[in-house]
C-alpha cells in the first residue's frame, strides 16, 4: 500500500475530493480542513490537508490526475510506502486493483529516486575513482578478483538509470544532467587512472606480464565480441526490472558495472603505456556497452509503461462528475 499526503488548495477541493471518492481502491480517506500549510511561514489559504492510502498498483493513475489538475504546483503531493497495513478495507482495496504490489510501477517515485543518484556528487565521483583505480590494478596484474571488486563499487548504475527513465519519458533536460554526470566521472576516472599507470611506468613497477601483452584473464575488457553485447542487452534488462520492482538493486548494479568499470579503467591503462590499440578496443567495448544497456533499458520501460497504462484503463474508478479531464 501507498500512504499519500496531499494539501488541497480551496479551488481544487472539489475536484479532488471528487476524484477520491470516485476510486473504489482508495481506503482510510481522512480530510483536515483548514489544517494545510507549504511550510512554516507560507500558508495556504483556506487549504485542506488529505490522508488516504491505495494500493500501488492504482498509484498511477491516480497520480497522473492529481497532476493534470495542477495539485503539485498549487499545493503538494507526498508519498510513502507502507510496509504492514491491518485493515479489512486494505485488504478489499488490494482485491479491487488491478495487478501485484510486487510488479507495481510508481513512476513519480522511480524519478525521485534516480534523480538523486544522478547528482555529481563527491561520494559518486569518490566511489567511481576507487572502482576504476581498483579495476585498473586488475588490468595491470590480470586479476579477475580484482575485477570483481572494481565492480561492487562502482555506482555508474544511478546516472544510467535516470539517463534511461529521462529518454524514456522524453525529459530531455533531465537526460543531459544525468548524461553529463556519467559523462564527466567517466573521463575524470578514466584521466586518473592514466596518471596511476603513468607513475607506476616511472616506478617501473609495471608489471612484466601485461607488458608482454601476456595476460589471460582480463584480456576479455579491451576485445568486444558478440558476447560482450549479449552481457550488455541482459544487464540493461536486469537493471530497468531491479530499479522499477526495487529488488536486488546492489547486485544488478555489479552487473552493470562489468561492462563499464573495466574498459574505462583499461583506457586509461593502455593510453599510459602508449598501447593504442589496446585503448581503442577497450574505448569500443565502453561505448557499445553504454549504449546497448541505454538502447535496451529505454525499450523494457516502454514495455513495462504500456502494460502499465493498460491495466490502469481497465481498473480506473472515476466518478462521473467532476473527474479530472485527461
């Protein structure tokens, strides 16, 4: 179930009021006339503070309407997943509504989410620098382990997923901030593992095997094949299901991570020691991953979004006066 907040400015408490009492799946309504405020000095006037709960998969439909009618704009809509609910009235709710809770797709707080993981913010650029550097020892001394651990940290996952959510919503502005994100920590991740490279060469404590090109394990990073394709189309898949039913997010963020983390960080390996073909073919691997893991993200939530509105038509409960038009 959703727990939803709203404050309801007096011209559009009819509509919304009628709105809610249309939905057979809304419970537990309460309204606090008189009782709603923007924050501590700005008051609404003759505003009124709405309490209700639905299940998530009615969430959003019900959401669109409320924004069609301007109610983010002119009052405030807020959110919160409820974990347990005892209630026979829940429970008719959640019969009621079209679809499992566990497949619901709330596509507001999806947004929310992944719009904060896009930020340029020093703990991503922070954890984007370790995995790199970690995953370019690994290219360095061939060490699938080390790979391995390049990839538990790397957080690239949150800026391709709102840069996929924004294609696929066509907020354009949104997929540039997120872009430039993934953008600007990817060439500086990648710069200073060229520098780390650079002052082992200097050490001369390059290790000897990677520069007989002897290497075996992590020889895979800087050669695309069809295979490395094939990883790239299923972890974007994997990725939109974890970030839109919220499960496994950690570990489908390391799948993510094998196809980005250590070609970026090869680049930079290979550039420092002047082994350009190397650099290339890690440059290629990096770019037909990114963009086979945006090309198939955007599609599953083209999917997802259509079977979405699909079951939202069937299920809609609006009454006949009054409803927000669409």
């Amino acid at each position: 179930m959703l727990h939803v907040r709203l404050i309801v400015p007096a011209e559009l408490r009819g509509t919304v009021t009628t709105r809610l009492e249309g939905d057979a799946t809304v419970c537990h309504l309460t309204v606090l006339a008189h009782q709603a405020r923007l924050n501590g000095s700005e008051v609404l006037s003759d505003a009124d503070l709405f309490l209700f709960d639905v299940p998530l998969e009615s969430a959003n439909a019900l959401l669109e309407d409320l924004k069609a009618a301007g109610l983010h704009e002119r009052g405030g809509i807020v959110l919160h997943r409820i974990d347990t609910t005892l209630s026979a009235t829940a429970e008719h709710a959640e019969r009621i509504a079209h679809g499992s809770p566990s497949e619901a797709v709330i596509w507001d707080e999806i947004s929310a989410r992944v719009g904060m993981e896009a930020t340029l913010s020093p703990s991503y650029l922070a954890f984007l620098l370790v995995a790199t550097l970690i995953a370019a020892i690994a290219v360095l001394t061939d060490s699938p382990v080390l790979v391995i651990g390049a990839m538990v940290v790397g957080p690239e996952f949150g800026p391709l997923a709102a840069v996929m959510l924004a294609l696929h919503r066509r907020r354009w502005a949104d997929a540039g901030r997120a872009s430039w994100t993934l953008l600007a920590g990817f060439l500086l991740a990648g710069l200073l593992s060229a520098a780390m490279t650079a002052a082992l060469d200097l050490l001369d404590a390059v290790p000897a095997a990677y520069v007989a090109g002897a290497t075996q394990f992590t020889r895979f990073i800087s050669h695309p094949d069809l295979f490395s394709v094939l990883v790239a189309l299923l972890a974007g898949v994997a990725g939109v299901l974890s970030l839109t039913e919220g499960k496994a997010g950690t570990l489908v963020g390391v799948l993510i991570s094998v196809t980005t983390i250590p070609a970026l960080a090869n680049i930079g390996v290979a550039a420092a020691l002047n082994h350009g073909s190397e650099a290339i073919g890690a440059l290629v691997q990096l770019a037909v991953n990114v963009g086979c893991l945006l090309l198939v993200g955007v599609v599953t939530l083209g999917v997802q979004a259509r079977l979405l509105r699909g079951h939202g038509r069937r299920r809609r409960r609006v009454g006949p006066a009054g409803s927000i038009p669409r």
